[in-house]
C-alpha cells in the first residue's frame, strides 16, 4: 500500500487541460442552446429557481448596506448558503447589482472543480491520463453545468470539497479543516465529510480538535447570527424546510421510527443511485470497484472519505431530510460529483497497472481506454435532457414568478406589503416589502404554520398585507376566504417543470391601504 504523500504523480502537459476547458465550453453551449429554444431567448438574467433570485435578493440589499436583510432594516437568517450569498454581496458592491455575475461566478467555480477534479484523479491514480479523463467528465456534468448557470451555491461547494479532499490526500490537515468549514457554509451536508475527514488520518484527539475547531470557528459567526435572528443554531430556511429525522424531532416533529429509520433512507439511496445513473449511466456501477482500488493502492487518506459516496443518502435521511439527493437537479448532492467521478476513474486505475487484474498488461490500457471512452459517450448522452429541463425551468421561472414581479412593479404602490410563498423574483423586481408565509425569511410566522391555514391567517390578520401571492393549491382554506382575498391576477404554466404548483394567483386583501374602506388590523406582532 502506497502512502498518500510518497509519490508524486506526473505531472500531465499543460496542453492536455484545454480538454477540460473545451468540454465545459461545449456543456455550456448546450445549456444555452436548449434555453434559446426553450425559453425563446439566451437570457444572462435568466435563472431555472425561484431561489436563485432569493440569493439575488440577499446580496443586492448587502451591496447597497441594509446588511444581512431580506426587508431592509430587519435582518434574518435567511440563508442555508451564506458564504454563497456573502460572495454575491461582494460581487454586487464592486460591480454593480447585476445578476449575470452569479452565473460569472459560477461558472468559474465549476471550471474550477473540474480541473481540481482532475488533479485529485491524478493523485488518486498517479496517472495523467485518468486524471484527464475524471477533468473532462466533471466539465460534461449536467448538474455542474447546470451549477454554473443557476445562480445557486452548488458549484462553489462542489469546489471547496473538492479542494479539501486534495488536502487530506496530501496529509495537510488545517487547510483541509478550513475548507471544510467553508464548504459547509456553502451546502450544509458537507459536514457530513468530518467524521471522515478524521478517520481518514491518524485518529489522535489532536488532531479531532484541529479538526473540529477550525470547523466551529468558521461556523461560529453564522450560527450566533442565526441564534439572534431565528433563535436556533439553524438558518430560518432550515428550521422551516426539515421534514423529519433528528433535527426534526429536535424541532418537534414526530413521524414512525420505520418512516425515519427504514423507509427514507432507502428512498434515499434509491434516489442517490437512480441520480448518478442520470449524471453518466456507467458512474453508479464503478464507484465500489472505485473504492476498493484506492483503499488497495492510496490507504484510507484516500478511501475513507470516499465512503461519503455510500453514506451521504443515509445522512440526509436520518439527519435533516427535506426532499431527496435527486431534488433540483441534486441540489443537496452536488457538491459530491467530482468526488464520485474522480471514484469511478480510479476503478480505471486497476485496467491501468500491469498485473493488478487478470487482464494481461498488453490488452489492460487498451480495455481502460475503451472504458473511458464510454464514460464520456455516457457523459455527452446525459448532457441533452439535462440541458433541456434546465430550459424548462427558466421558461418556468421566467413566465410565472419573474412575470408576477414585473407585473407587482407596475400595477402596485412602492409601499405595498406583499404576503408570498415563492419569495424570489417577485421580491427582486419589485422591491416590495415581503412577508414569507413559507417561514423562509420571516421565522416568526413558523410556529403559526404548525396549524395549517388557520395559523397562517391569524398570522396574516396581524401583519395585513396588501397583497397575497400563492399558489392556491397550497392554500385551499386561504384562497376560498373571498371575503378577505379578491383575486386580481394570475399566472398558469402549461409546462411545468419546478413551480411549486401550476397557477399563482394575486389576491387583494381587505388590508390594503391603497383601497378606500379598507379594513383595520389586529395589534401588530
């Protein structure tokens, strides 16, 4: 068994990375063409989540010094990627408030990623050419494509784990300590690569508490900040999305212990592989002969964090589920893309070496170059329908909540107060005051979500808006109260890809203070 640090691989041509380059200039050419065909326009303001445009949100009232606020003046964890959004903030304040550099940055970040890809592969193989090939395949992801274009925080944490794990390969512990931190700050779920990150090397309490505390001092600022604002440890986003598992019975939420323990988790690796089949159909069958190839020939530096791949689902399952490893593309999964790439790669790495297969060392690289060939077949097969629900999406978002945010612009007073469920783009274009029946970023309705549309309501009878935004669907016992609710407007996809539901409506409320006779409010919150 090698150690980790001994060898130094070879180190490839300088000439060979314009491979990787090339390959994500074509997945994002693809992406873009499916948009122009999809959604009718190229569109650098355009993005596939209603959340992307709550980052925007965020990091545009940063830039223009309301703090960390979505109303300003009232500042909220509103966040669960707040070093993605703090990144935005700065964007905006030295450039402008203008939302193509979120996919400026991401993009960036993934370029990143795939050439860290690359480089971890090589270390992992000691083998140029197989660390050519995990570059490449990282590039051709749909979801990193996917990442760089978003406007979300996907890429730069597939980026900082990526880095991390390089830094554990190479035995340097704070480095790797700091940009786990990091990363967690950009997906929460990559704390889950901790325990690992420990195991990984020698299991001495030093080296936990080196660990451990560059971890919690990088967390440390954001949980305070959480602890004031929402009044848990967790972001507002997270108190009011978990749906179970141990931070939901924390939270108060009871569900079977068959549900938590056997069901969801087995839903979740089912997902989890069924998500790597559609990344690269051959990905989800070498990521065990992966596995067992670095533990064979890299150590546990290598393998142990690697396990991650089989033991991710499983964490989000028992820990904090809120939908599925596959949910948006595989939003909460991302991050570990390269990891299971450069994976799959190494199982190459057994073709590749004379005499560690069966397989004779003449015919050996030419069965390993077959394979490789395959996976970026697989990769560029993937890469179309990837491309086109990514179209989708921005049509969606586009002709619904960006729709009613222009719509919200123009038709109402600049002080009206809107009550949403998608929070978005509606907030963004318009600059309207918000209140987020969804919890996300107004926590103090949270408790009254606990009773349905009754708790809601009551909440709404206290903070009178003057518009209500919702899908009816959600809100059946709301939208039926055509007492309190007049519908104005409304939006209907015929396509829809990842709207919450197929129609919103604008409802006027009898609050609003635009309108003569209008009615008084409770006492205010």
């Amino acid at each position: 068994m090698t150690s980790p640090a001994s060898v130094a691989p070879p180190r490839p041509r300088r000439s060979a990375w314009l491979f990787i380059v090339a390959a994500f200039v074509l997945a994002l050419g693809v992406f873009l063409f499916r948009q122009f065909r999809i959604a009718g326009a190229l569109g650098p303001s355009a993005f596939p989540l209603d959340d992307s445009w709550i980052h925007l949100h965020f990091a545009r009232n940063l830039a223009e010094g309301h703090g960390f606020a979505y109303n300003p003046g009232h500042p909220v964890a509103g966040s669960t990627a707040p070093l993605w959004t703090l990144l935005l903030g700065a964007a905006f304040g030295l450039f402008g408030s203008h939302p193509p550099l979120a996919k400026a940055l991401g993009a960036a970040a993934s370029l990143a990623t795939a050439f860290l890809a690359g480089r971890l592969t090589r270390r992992w193989t000691g083998d140029p050419a197989l660390g050519l090939l995990a570059g490449v395949l990282t590039a051709l992801a749909g979801p990193l494509a996917w990442g760089a274009l978003s406007g979300m925080e996907v890429s730069l944490a597939a980026l900082l784990v990526t880095g991390a794990l390089l830094c554990l390969d190479a035995e340097r512990t704070w480095p790797a300590a700091l940009l786990l931190g990091l990363a967690a700050l950009a997906r929460p779920e990559a704390l889950l690569l901790l325990p690992l990150a420990w195991l990984a090397g020698p299991a001495t309490i030093r080296r936990a508490a080196v660990l451990g505390g560059i971890v919690a001092a990088a967390l440390a600022p954001w949980v305070a900040f959480n602890l004031m604002t929402a009044g848990t440890p967790l972001p507002a986003t997270a108190a009011a999305k978990i749906e179970g598992g141990v931070l939901g019975l924390l939270a108060g939420r009871r569900e079977s212990l068959v549900t938590a323990l056997v069901t969801r988790p087995w839903e979740f690796e089912r997902e989890w592989a069924a998500w790597l089949f559609a990344v690269n159909a051959i990905l989800p069958f070498l990521i065990l002969p992966g596995l067992w190839a670095l533990w064979r020939h890299r150590g546990r530096a290598a393998a142990v964090p690697a396990l991650l791949l089989l033991l991710h689902p499983l964490g989000m399952a028992l820990l904090a589920p809120y939908r599925g490893p596959r949910f948006q593309e595989g939003r909460y999964s991302i991050h570990l893309l390269p990891m299971a790439i450069a994976v799959a790669v190494a199982a190459l790495g057994l073709l590749r070496r004379p005499g560690a297969t069966r397989v004779s060392a003449p015919r050996a690289r030419p069965v390993a170059a077959v394979v490789g060939l395959v996976l970026v077949a697989a990769s560029l097969v993937a890469l179309w329908p990837a491309a086109g629900r990514y179209g989708r999406a921005v049509q969606n978002i586009e002709a619904m909540q960006v729709h009613l945010g222009q719509w919200v612009a123009r038709e109402t007073r600049p002080e009206a107060r809107l009550a949403l469920n998608d929070v978005g783009a509606i907030a963004y274009r318009s600059r309207r005051e918000v209140v987020d029946v969804m919890g996300l970023v107004t926590p103090a309705i949270i408790p009254y979500r606990r009773e349905g549309d009754a708790g809601i309501l009551r909440f709404l009878e206290r903070a009178c808006p003057d518009y209500l935004i919702v899908f009816p669907s959600w809100f059946p016992e709301l939208s039926g109260r055509t007492e309190l609710f007049t519908p104005v407007y409304r939006v209907r996809l015929d396509d829809n890809l990842v709207a919450g539901a197929d129609e919103m409506v604008v409802y006027e409320t009898v609050w609003n203070r635009g309108k003569p006779g209008r009615q008084s409010c409770r006492p205010a919150l």
